[in-house]
C-alpha cells in the first residue's frame, strides 16, 4: 500500500481516471443507444466536464511550478488531441452517409463548420434541436455540442488561469481560488433560475454558460488537492469510509443513469448540479494517494475503455444514427453489431491518430504476420477514400437539409389558421346553434351531444343496418378490421388533440370528419396535453370519441399517458394514433406502450400508423415524418375507417 502510493507520487499517472472515464462514456453511450431505458447516461458528460476541468488545474499548476507554461504550447498541445481524430470521424461519417444515406448529409457544411471551429452547441441552439425530444431528427453529429463546450473552455483557459495567478500571487491563494469558486457559482445557479416548465430546455443544456460550472468546479477540486487544502478526514477515518462510499455513489449513478430523465423538472432544478457535486466526491476518492481506490479501478477492460473514450465519444452517435435511419437497430442482435462497430472504430482511430502524430508506423505492426499487414493497408486506404469523398460529398451536398421546410411550415401555418377560423366560430356558436349540419348541446359532464351523434346512438341501440354491418364487409382502405373498443364510438364530434403531424393532415381530416374538433399545435409533447385536454372537455368539445396522435417530440411515457386517458374516463371511446419517424429512437418503446396500456384501458384503441406508413415513402415530406399532401388524405382516412370499424364491431 505504502511502496504503491509512493509510486503514484512519483508518476505523473493517475490511477483510476481511465476507470472514471470508462463510467462516464458507458453512461452516454447507453443513453444515445437506449434513451428509454438508460434515460439519465447523458450525466457521463457531466463526469467528463470534472475529469476535464481536474486535470486541465492539474497540468497548468504543475508545468507553472516547473516555468514551463507557455500559451503557445498549450493551444497545440489541444489542437492535437482533439482535431486529428475529430477530422477522420466527421469525413469519414459524411463519406460513408455519402454512399449508404446520401440524404441525411444535405445541408451538413454549416453543421461542420460549428463543430470544426467549436461553437456547435450555440450552433444548435440556434436551430432549436431540443437534445432530448429530438435527439436523434438532426443528424449523425448532434452531441459534438459537449465538444464544443469543451473547446471554448479550453480557449478561455489561459485567461481564467492567468487571473487566478495573478490574485494568488497578489493576495494569496485563496483569493484565486475565490474567483474560481465564484465563478462556479455564478454558472451553477443559471439553469435552476433560466428553467420554466414547458419551455425547450435547449439553451440550458447546451448553453457554455449554463454547464461551465462542471468543468469549473473540476478545476477547483484540482487546484484545491494540488495545495492540500481540502477539507478531508484523517487517514484512519478515510480509509475505512473508502469502500462504503465509494459503493454508495456507485449505485446512485448507476441509479441516475436508468431514472434521472432529461426531460423532467428535477434534472433542472437541481439534479444534475447534485450528480456533479456527487462525481466530484467521485474523483477525490479516486485520485486520494491514500486509498487504493485508484488501483481497484484498474481494471483492464476499464481502462482500455477509458483511454480510448475520446474516440468512442467520437464514433458511437454516427453509428447509432445510421443503423436507426436505415433501420437495422429493429433487428435483435443489431445492437450488439451497433457496440461491436463502434469500439473498433474507436480502437482504429486511436491507433491512427497516433500514428499520425509520432510520424511513424509502430514496430509491432512491420513485424507482424502478412495477413495483420495486409489489413492494416487496406483498413488505411479504404480511411483515406472515404476521407476524400466526404470532404467531396460535403462540399456538393445540398445547402438545404430539408428542402421542403418553407413549404411544410408554411402548410402548417395556414392550417393553424383554418383552425382558429373554422373552429373559432364553431366555439362561438356553441351555445345550440348549427355546426357542419348537427346541432350541439353541452352536458352536465361537460361533454357534447350532437344532433347527428343522438341518432346514431338510437341507430346502435335498435340494431340498424349501419351498426350491425361487419367490418369485414366494409371497403376499408388502409384501417385493421379486427379492432375493436369497449365504449361507444361515433365519428361525429369527434375531439382531436395532436401535434404537427395532426396539424399538417387537419385539412385532409376536417374535409372527412367536418364535425370534429382539432387542437394541434407545433412541438407538443404529451406531458403539456392532459390540461389541454381537460379544458377542452369542460368546453363542451367532446361527444363520445376522441383522437390523440402524440409521441413525436418526445417519449411517452406511462405516467404521463395514464393521466390524460383518466381525464377521458372509461366512457370514451380514445383512439391513439401511434407515432413514426425514421430516426425517432423511442418509435418501438412508444408504441408498444401503448399496445400495453389496452389491457387496463380497454376504451383504447391503437391505430397502427407506423407499419402503413414505413414502407411509403412517397406518403411523406422529405423529413421521414411529416405526412405530405397524399400522405395527410392516407392519414385522415386511416383515422375515419378505424373509428368506423369499432363502431361496427361493437
């Protein structure tokens, strides 16, 4: 114990960092693979912001002490730990994209550019790419924003640095490492004050200001071991705490990690600054010569993650994106080629970024078998081609990402305008007089009978031809005759609530259903619904049925539908529409959810939108997942002939 704390002492090395960063990169990797279950590993960042932070206060106070800082240097120094690497990765992606998904390098050029010269976060911030209700719709690239982060800190650096030596050197250490401490604060507070609930959390997660303090607070803890100063217990006490703790934080990341979901309030108003102080806990325990718990951490698959985390960083979302958009992940044993793809690409490009920079093939690789040879070569210049035709496919890509964006947006405004016309005056007449031929009465429950609703009602009570027509005998289009729904369904005053997919298809559905009622708006997302709902009912919108297509900006999760099905009753007849996007990573999970929730919900049925629409492409705007024109009638007749199967099947 003694012999090995002496050797850590004398080493630059410091044991158990890799094993800290193999917990850190686990935890995203896990997340960007499996949002819906691993819902907080995006925290892996925030141990990678401390980590940073440490060892950047670690190295300048050391090469400071020793006359050797220079700024120079240490631009370069960075330079070649972060480009190489980062440059083989984003070309070599847009090469292969090039030849396998060609549409999803459109519009890539500014995209590079933010992430070449390091301001990508600020960059999708102004996009407004929502990282955790659409991380997967922008592209192969969208966590470079934690890159970008990093780049701008290490630019600021020497000027943080260079203030806190002069206050140290002018008024003692503790007065820079006030600043320090200020300067954490300062940042740490921001996302609990700027965070409003329903409001994109975009600018507070990707934002420098807002997620500097993990890296500040990193170089506090660095600067505060170098000088002995923090407020530790004795040997004795620490090292029988050592083992305890260091299990208690274990479990609660990992805890984290499957339940802290980047969605909700907590994460905002507290969670991650706690998971941050908790990883900073982490890395004392680490990294205190008089523990071996550095040593425990040695593990070899540990540290081989570790050192080689940087590139798997790098290398994971291009291939979780792509085996998503081309949808391979559907296929069970995908994932585990998906993990296997990415360490290989990682061990390469660490491998190669090395050879690049020492200027010389390793001596293990020229005396190596011929076949090891051969692969090397051919692993080398297939690099090297697909290098070359992404810098060309990038320079030719399409400047627009999304072509048709001007003219969907503009589709949907002015359906959001119908709407506020049409249904405005419907709103306005509610008090008994004509709507669409039927004539509407609000009941004590705060639900609407119809004229055209009461007499199919009286048609379904004696038995008429229209109600005891089989489905199967129905001219049904794209609707599954078999479904069916436990409460009465009628497709007269039907209550719609959607987002734009629902608005983009409300023409198409309104020329149908001319009776119904259609509340869809951009970006909702189901948690922000089940009081819109609610005030809908008490308005007197709801007949018998209603219409839900929500899911596409954002999981849905149980709870959240639970609550907006109670607000319906069991007395309503509720016909989800179930969600698609050809790189929306929660689509399966979403969908089987609410397969599942039929068995306590038997007024809910699922309407299958997904597996109609998956193999027609030309049903949908170049976004893989708006419904164009045809696609929005497909849509709207979709939903009819279902309700209209239930009715019949009842």
């Amino acid at each position: 114990m003694e012999g090995s704390s002496r050797r850590r002492r004398k080493s630059t090395h410091i044991y158990g960092l890799d094993g800290l960063r193999a917990l850190a990169i686990i935890g995203v990797t896990l997340f960007h693979m499996f949002p819906q279950t691993i819902k907080g590993g995006y925290l892996g960042v925030s141990l990678f912001f401390v980590i940073t932070g440490y060892l950047l206060a670690l190295t300048s106070e050391r090469r400071s002490q020793q006359g050797k800082w220079r700024i120079i240097p240490y631009y370069l120094k960075r330079i070649q730990r972060i480009y190489p690497g980062l440059l083989i990765m984003l070309f070599v992606t847009v090469g292969v994209y090039f030849f396998l998904v060609r549409p999803a390098i459109a519009g890539v050029r500014p995209e590079l550019q933010s992430i070449i010269f390091g301001y990508n976060n600020w960059w999708q911030i102004a996009q407004n790419a929502d990282y955790f209700t659409r991380i997967t719709n922008a592209s192969p690239f969208t966590p470079m924003w934690f890159l970008g982060i990093e780049m701008q800190f290490y630019l600021l650096w020497p000027l943080i640095f260079g203030i806190f030596m002069l206050l140290a050197g002018r008024k003692g250490d503790r007065a820079g490492l006030y600043f320090i401490l200020t300067l954490t604060l300062l940042s740490a507070v921001l996302t609990p004050i700027l965070y409003r609930p329903g409001n994109d959390v975009t600018r507070l997660y990707y934002g420098t200001d807002t997620r500097i303090y993990g890296l500040l607070f990193g170089v506090l803890l660095g600067m505060l071991q170098k000088r002995e100063m923090l407020p530790l217990p004795d040997k004795k006490t620490v090292q029988r705490i050592a083992l305890p703790l260091l299990a208690v934080i274990i479990v609660i990341t990992w805890i984290a990690y499957v339940k802290m979901d980047g969605q909700r309030a907590f994460a905002y108003r507290g969670g991650m600054l706690l998971m941050t102080l908790l990883f900073g806990v982490l890395l004392i325990l680490v990294t205190d010569s008089r523990l071996p718990v550095g040593e425990w951490l040695e593990i070899q698959p540990l540290v081989w993650i570790g050192k080689n985390s940087y590139e798997i960083y790098l290398w994971q979302y291009p291939v979780i994106y792509l085996f998503m958009y081309k949808r391979w992940s559907e296929i069970p044993v995908m994932p585990v080629l998906e993990l296997i793809l990415i360490l290989v690409l990682a061990a390469w490009l660490h491998w190669l970024t090395d050879v690049i920079l020492s200027r010389r093939v390793p001596v293990s690789v020229m005396k190596a078998e011929r076949r090891r040879q051969i692969a090397v070569v051919v692993s080398s210049v297939l690099t090297v081609f697909l290098f070359f035709t992404g810098v060309a496919g990038a320079a030719t890509a399409p400047a627009e990402k999304f072509a048709q964006k001007d003219e969907l947006e503009q589709r949907l405004k002015e359906n959001q305008k119908m709407l506020e016309e049409t249904q405005g005056s419907d709103s306005a007449s509610a008090d008994g007089s004509s709507t669409a031929g039927t004539t509407g009465t609000a009941g004590s429950d705060g639900t609407r009978t119809t004229a055209g609703a009461a007499g199919a009602n009286a048609a379904g009570a004696n038995g008429t031809a229209s109600a005891a027509k089989s489905a199967a005998d129905m001219n049904l289009l794209y609707a599954d005759p078999s479904l069916t729904n436990a409460a009465e369904c009628s497709t007269e005053g039907v209550l719609m609530i959607g987002d734009s997919i629902m608005l983009d298809s409300s023409p198409a559905i309104k020329e149908q259903m001319p009776d119904c009622y259609i509340d869809a708006v951009q970006s909702r997302q189901l948690v922000d619904s089940i009081d819109v709902a609610q005030d809908l009912i008490n308005e007197g919108h709801l007949n018998k049925t209603a219409v839900i297509s929500l899911g596409t900006n954002g999981p849905i999760q149980e709870d959240d539908a639970r609550d907006i099905l109670d607000v319906f009753g069991s007395d309503v007849s509720v016909f989800w529409v179930n969600l698609f996007g050809r790189t929306v990573t929660w689509e399966k999970e979403s969908n089987q959810l609410l397969l599942d929730l039929r068995t306590d919900y038997p007024n809910l049925t699922v309407i299958d939108w997904a597996s109609l629409i998956k193999v027609h492409d030309e049903w949908l705007w170049e976004d893989g997942e708006h419904p164009n024109p045809e696609g929005s009638e497909v849509f709207a007749t979709l939903i009819r002939e279902s309700i209209e199967v239930c009715e019949a099947n009842r």
